[in-house]
C-alpha cells in the first residue's frame, strides 16, 4: 500500500465528497442499530440473528445467532445473515457518500471476511481460555490466555500482512477501509452499552466522570505544549509541522492532526504524513499497552483503563485497546477469585477519550485564530469564525451522547420486569459493537505500512514521535491516571 491509499481514506474524512460526512453516517447507521435492538423490549427480536462467536476447539460450536428464536439458522446462516445486512446497510451509506458502490461492496466482502475469520481463530480455545474451569470445559492444557477479545490482536495482525505485503491487494480493499467510519458506529452503540452499565451504580460513574475531565486539561494543555516545544526547539521543526505534530501525538491522532492542519492552512501533505504515523504508533500501542497493563496495573483497573484512553492516540486503537485491556484484566482478576462487573474499564477509556475528542473543535478554533491573526497574518486573509468549532466538532459524538441518555433514561426508569429486557436487548447492539470493532482493527492494520517510516524525509518525525509518546506522554498520562483513579474499583459481580 502506497502513501496514495493513506491519503485517500485520511482525505475522505477531512473533505467528505457528498453532504454527508462520516461522522454523520456512523450517527445515523448507529441509531439505527440502537433503536432496532430496543424494539425487543415491546416487541419481535429484530436483530436476534446476528451472529456471535464462542470460545471453540470443533470449529462447529464456534458461531451462533444471538437470540435463541434464531438458533435454527445455525451458526453459518446468522453469519451469512449478518454480512448481507452489513452489505446493505453500509452499501447504502457509501452511495451517500459518493462512493462507487460495486467496487466497495466487492471490498467490503473481503475484508468482512478476512477480518471475522481472523475474530473466529482468536477465539480457539488454546488462545482464548483463561480460567482452569475453562481448561477443563475445553480439555486442554495450555493457552495463550488472550481472552476471546485477542480476536482483535488476529485481525489487526491479518491486516498488517495485507497492507504490507500485500500492497495491490490493499489498494483493492480501500473503499471498505474506513477505520474512522467502523470505530464511531461502534462508539455510537456503546454509549447505550455504558449507560446500562453505569445506570445501577450512579455514583462512581458520576466519579469517573468527573475524573475523565482531568484528561482535558492534560492533553490540551500539558501534552500540546510540551511536544510543540520538543518539535520546534529539539528538531527544528518549522510550526506547520510542529503543531500538527503536537495534535497528533497529544491530541487524538488522526482527527487532531487534519483538524490543526486545516485551522493552521499547513500543506495538504503534512497532515498526511502526520496521520500515518498516528495510525502506526497506535498498532504499536495496542499490541503493547494492554499487555503492560494486565501486568502492572491489574488491581487498579480504572487506572489502566484512564492510562489507555490517555495514551493511545486514534478512537479506533483507544476503544479497542480499552476493550482488550478490560478482557485481560478481568480475566487474571477472575483468576483470583475478584469478579469485577465488565464494561466499566471499557467505559472509562471510551468516557475519557470522548471528552478529549469534545474539544477538538474549539481547539482547531483556538490555533486558527492564533495563526491567522498573529503567526501567519496574510493582507485580505479570512479570520477565524467562531462556527467552525461546529464544523471541526466531532459529530459522532452528538450520537454517543443520544444513545447513552436514552438506554440510561430506559434502564433509570424501568420496572423490574422490563429492565430484565432491556439488557439483553443492548447486549444484542453491542455484538454490531464487537462486529464494528474487529473491521477498525483489520482496517487499521491494512493502512498501517510499516515501510512508510524509512522512506526519505520521516526520519525526524519518526523520532519526534518516539521521543514524546515513549519518553513523555504515556508515562505522564500514566502519572495523571494513577492521581485521579488510584482506588476507584469497578463494582463487583453480584
């Protein structure tokens, strides 16, 4: 895969070819799932059909259809199910977005494939079992103890080998890898996941909330000007390339660095080349982070899941990153008899890099008036507006957001008897979450082309980057983590 790819997918997001962008597609395609699902409560299990795999060794009892009023499709019929509705659904989306709708369907095809077998062999048992009751169910005698959520690790891996030694096959595949569009349909659904989640336990999400607040002030403020400075004073970057670079690494990755890059009118190439960095050093992460932290920080959960929001730099890597940490964490506390509710290290990460995400607008805002008024001053330049903080606002967001209100304005408000409905009905839109994530994970290995880092002129980027996210950034965030959630546990399992 060439430079040429990452620039096409990064350029579709910062200038959408139709009215509707991606962010606005992944509010609508999120909704949708989210009030589909809730039908269930009153009425016919609509989305009952979509497919879920379990831990396996006879490749037989791997997939199965959500509901059980299902279960006659089999598990080859509700993977069948849920591809064609997939195709549809986002073959609708892509026509929305002026995409040749053939060439992404054929695409499309491929990497749903690709990536959920990937998800289906992370969940043999020998690389997913984790408990000795699990062995014993199983009959084995070793694994690798990755949880079944090391199907991610597989299918991050799998889009590696196409994106780097595969490099036709990946320029083929490109109008379906859309890791921005998969991971915020993803982040829509997990709003309503979190919101149940937290609903019977209003305290310490109000807790954790306010403590994700602490994110902002330390990546806007603390992270940004520390790696300008490094850029500028250490390596002699001129500002357009320092301030996309700090956004990058400091910020949000990708979103952060076309956003600064627009607001500061910087060269349509170094946003690019900034954001395939981002992309790079987030697979990195992700194959390290999680790992660190179920080593070292497995007693204080709500630590390790702020750290991960913190330190890893895209929403695609950050949530699934979350989510893998979350799977291990839990599973080696399992191992020694503390279970700990699930979803509540996942909803830390994703709360604290939704509220670095809030404000990138107003950030992009901030830099665009400094710049054009003060830095880059041009004779009959257009100033800065105060409406493109809306316009650099990150719409998915307002979907998130929705779906939270409501599944926690339904779970607050519910009976007993329709509260026992109402878990099972967002457990249903969160496997299209699960399904959502493992397309970000291949779609983010396929646009990650190592070779990029050796080529002529990325050399001094390359050690900005390691110097500030190695040096600085994970361990200060791990620092401000360890100060605002050191104590906070999850609550147990009943």
């Amino acid at each position: 895969m060439s430079n040429a790819v990452v620039a096409n997918d990064i350029n579709s997001d910062a200038i959408p070819a139709s009215k509707l962008s991606e962010d606005w597609l992944a509010v609508w395609i999120g909704l949708l799932i989210f009030v589909l699902a809730l039908v269930s409560i009153a009425g016919p299990n609509l989305l009952g059909w979509v497919v879920t795999t379990s831990v396996w060794t006879g490749l037989g009892s791997a997939l199965g259809s959500t509901s059980a009023s299902y279960a006659k499709l089999g598990g080859v019929g509700a993977l069948l199910a849920t591809y064609i509705a997939l195709l549809a659904v986002l073959s609708v989306g892509a026509a929305a977005l002026k995409i040749d709708v053939k060439r992404f369907a054929l695409a499309f095809t491929a990497a749903f494939a690709i990536a959920y077998a990937s998800w289906i062999i992370g969940n043999y048992a020998n690389f997913a079992a984790v408990t000795p009751a699990d062995f014993k169910k199983f009959g084995i005698s070793w694994s690798l103890r990755l949880t079944n959520e090391g199907g991610f690790i597989f299918a991050l891996v799998a889009g590696l080998i196409v994106g780097n030694f595969f490099p036709r096959f990946a320029q083929w595949l490109k109008e379906a890898i859309r890791p921005e569009l998969y991971i915020k349909i993803a982040i829509v659904i997990l709003g309503a996941f979190i919101a149940v989640t937290v609903a019977g336990k209003l305290s310490l999400a109000g807790s954790v909330l306010l403590r994700g607040i602490a994110a902002i002030i330390e990546a806007y403020l603390i992270y940004w000007s520390v790696v300008y400075f490094v850029a500028r004073k250490w390596f002699g970057f001129s500002r357009e390339w320092a301030a996309p670079l700090a956004s990058g690494i400091s910020i949000c990755g990708v979103a952060a660095a076309i956003a600064t890059g627009g607001a500061i009118r910087s060269r349509p190439s170094v946003p690019v080349l900034v954001s395939s960095l981002v992309v790079i050093f987030a697979v990195v992460e992700v194959l390290i982070l999680p790992f660190l932290a179920q080593t070292f920080l497995s007693h204080e959960p709500l630590v390790a899941a702020a750290w991960i929001g913190l330190a890893v730099k895209t929403d695609g890597a950050a949530v699934a990153a979350g989510g893998i940490t979350e799977a291990l964490i839990l599973a080696k506390n399992a191992g020694e008899g503390i279970q700990y509710q699930p979803g509540w290290i996942l909803g830390t990460t994703a709360a604290v890099k939704v509220f670095i995400d809030l404000f990138i607008g107003v950030w992009a805002f901030i830099l665009a008036y400094i710049w054009t008024n003060h830095i880059n001053v041009q004779k009959g330049a257009e100033k800065a507006r105060v409406g493109e903080i809306w316009q650099r606002f990150p719409k998915f967001i307002i979907g998130f957001v929705l779906t939270f209100a409501l599944a926690f304005y339904a779970a607050s408000t519910a009976t007993p008897e329709t509260l026992v409905k109402i878990t099972p009905a967002i457990g249903t839109a969160n496997t299209f979450r699960v399904i959502f994530f493992i397309l970000t994970f291949f779609s983010i290995g396929v646009l990650s082309n190592v070779r990029v880092l050796w080529r002529e002129g990325l050399g001094k980027l390359v050690a900005v980057y390691l110097v500030s996210l190695f040096g600085f950034v994970i361990w200060v965030g791990l620092l401000v983590s360890w100060i605002f959630f050191s104590g906070v546990k999850p609550p147990l399992l009943n």
